[in-house]
C-alpha cells in the first residue's frame, strides 16, 4: 500500500473519509497490527437520534466527522477515531436507524455491542411487516410501518373463507401464481382487516406494501420504478401491494375511474409486474361489486373471497372460545359483534407492547 499523506475530511484527493479512515485501519492490520473488525446494526431506534450521537462520542470515544442531511429527520453521520470509524444512518423520518462499525479495538467491539443491541431494537419478520407508499416532490418511497401481522383465528371465520385464504398463502408463496389478483370484499366488521393481517404474519418472504386510494392512477407511471426495485432488493419474495377501500378500482368502468382500473391491472399483470413479481390485495366494504370484466379474467384474479357473517351457531363457538360463557344469537353476527358480546363478559384483548417505548433505557457501562 502507497504511503500518502492524509487528507483533510473535505475529501480532498478524491477520497472520502470513510475510505480514508478504512485504509488506514486496514494498513495497520496488514503491519502486523491487531485484525480489523466489523460489525452492523439495523432496526428501530428507541433513543432520540440527538442523544445517541452524542452517547455514541461519549461511549466509544470517536469524534463526529461529517454530517450529511437527507431532511425529514434523515441522515448519516460519520464517526471515527484512530481505531474505528463508524457510519450512523436515518431513514422514514427517524425511525429507522443502521449502523455499521470497523475497529481494531477489542474493548470498542464490547461497549458497541451493549450500546447498539439496546439501542436499536430489529423487526422480527415471522412477526408480519408491513410498508406504506408515499409520494413526495422526488416521487414514490416506501416507509416502513412496522409489524403489524397477527396469527389466524380460525374460529372467527366460515370454512369457505378459510379455504380460500389457504389457497392465498399457498399463491403468495409461489413465484407461479394462479392469479395476481386477491380481492376481500364483505360489510364492515366481518374480519377482512384481519385477513390481511394475517397473512403478513403467514407469508413473511412477501414485502407488504400499504398503497392509499389515492395513489393506484400513479402506480402505473415511471416514478414508482424506483421504489418497487427497491423493495426487490430487500424481499426474495412477491411484492404485495394491498389497496384498501379499492371500490373506484374494481368496479366497471367509468370516466371516472377508468385510470386507476388500468394502473392497478396493468401493473399487475404486465410486464413490470412479471419482473417484480407483484400481487395486488384488494379489500372493499361492498358486499356485491359490478365487477369489470378484466378484473376476471382467467389467470389474473387469484381468488374472490367474500368474508360474511357467521351464522348463529358458529358466532356462539367463537363467543365461547373467547369467554368460556354458552350464549345464543338469535341470527348471524359480524365478528365484530361477537367480539363486541365478549368485552361485556370480561374479555379483553392481549396487551400490546409498543413498538418504540417512549422512556429512554438506562445506558450503563
């Protein structure tokens, strides 16, 4: 390796500082120094950014180099010392944090361990991720949301629907479907929401990703190419997009609607959809839709599941699975009703832990 004077961090010489840094620790190494090591961390950031910069300093005993602001709470930070150098990223407004360390300090190596696996707290996947699609002045990004996925309650749900949600995981976990196309139509509380989440939870290889209404018109153009890579990149699997209250989508056509039909199919079954590997999950509080005629066409719609009201009897089953209590209907229920009856019994739902606790965790070392 060429001996070189060091560059200022302005990046003279063509070479940035964590270049210039990793040389320089790499040249040790092959000096007979100790061995380099590297470390990386990702998840959700469960500390203010402003007092984890400055932990990190006080923790590791680097000094903060460069700042580069992506806005929106976005960003990198550079950190390096004579025996580390350490890049702290921001993304989706802050909540998401990576870092990725270099050192040939064994004790640096212990303190980023216990500073980092606290700190920064990864998603589980088996636990069903799930993103949203956003436009901004330099178009279409996706945000991680978070898990938000939920195993199925079979009990709440009549044997068709089951069948044909088994059906769904089986497709999704294919790269040949039946059909690009899920639809959940029913009237509201008959558990369609629980269907989808579900399935994040029963196909974690499946980039999930939240498009409002809003959006479907823009979903054929060039501006969304960027994101969907993007989420190809991360996921093996399908890319799902679920479109809720997808009325204007799915029923026939009109002046008014004509655009979103043609995105939404389009890009569900051209090309681009083939590359990427996209499935569209549509969910509507319509019980019966006029349907467009392309929506049904054969190879493109993966399954129609119409999620009803339980009859009386099956709604008391799954009141009794709930609070132990034998209840009658007097006709069927929306599930939601039955969950309704057994909060007056008692019954409450499982706590859920928040996902970014908002005191801060004792940093000790």
């Amino acid at each position: 390796m060429n001996d070189a004077p060091s560059p200022d961090f302005g990046g003279h010489w063509g070479v940035e500082p964590s270049q210039w840094l990793g040389l320089s620790l790499l040249k040790k190494a092959i000096g007979g120094g100790p061995p380099v090591r590297c470390a990386g961390w990702s998840g959700n950031l469960q500390v203010p950014s402003k007092a984890f910069v400055e932990t990190i300093v006080a923790t590791l005993g680097v000094r903060l180099i460069r700042v580069t602001d992506g806005g929106n709470s976005n960003g990198r930070f550079l950190f390096g010392s004579d025996v580390a150098m350490l890049s702290y990223g921001l993304s989706e407004s802050g909540r998401w944090a990576d870092v990725q360390l270099v050192t040939i300090d064994e004790d640096i190596c212990r303190r980023s361990s216990l500073l980092f696996d606290r700190c920064i707290t990864p998603d589980d996947p088996r636990k069903g991720l799930v993103f949203t699609l956003v436009k901004g002045m330099g178009g279409f990004s996706i945000s991680r949301l978070g898990a938000a996925g939920t195993p199925l309650e079979r009990g709440n749900y009549a044997p068709p629907v089951l069948a044909d949600y088994d059906h769904v995981v089986e497709d999704l976990s294919t790269d040949s479907p039946c059909g690009r196309l899920i639809i959940l139509s029913g009237s509201p509380g008959t558990g369609k929401s629980y269907l989808v989440r579900s399935l994040l939870a029963a196909v974690p290889t499946t980039a999930f990703i939240l498009v409002p209404p809003h959006l479907v018109e823009g979903l054929g153009g060039p501006e969304i190419l960027p994101a969907l890579t993007s989420a190809k990149n991360e996921f093996s699997g399908p890319i799902t997009l679920i479109i809720e209250d997808a009325d204007q989508c799915l029923v026939e056509r009109k002046e008014g609607n004509m655009n979103s039909i043609s995105s939404m199919l389009n890009l569900g079954d051209g090309i681009l959809g083939s590359v990427l590997d996209i499935r569209i999950l549509a969910t509507t509080n319509a019980e019966k839709l006029e349907m467009d005629a392309a929506t049904r066409r054969p190879g493109r719609l993966c399954r129609y599941i119409e999620v009803g009201s339980l009859p009386a009897e099956e709604a008391a089953k799954a009141l009794h699975r709930l609070t132990g209590e034998v209840r009658k209907f007097q006709g069927e229920a929306t599930i939601a009703e039955v969950y309704q009856e057994a909060r007056k019994l008692g019954w409450r739902p499982t706590e859920v832990v928040p996902a970014r606790p908002d005191p801060r965790p004792e940093l000790a070392y």
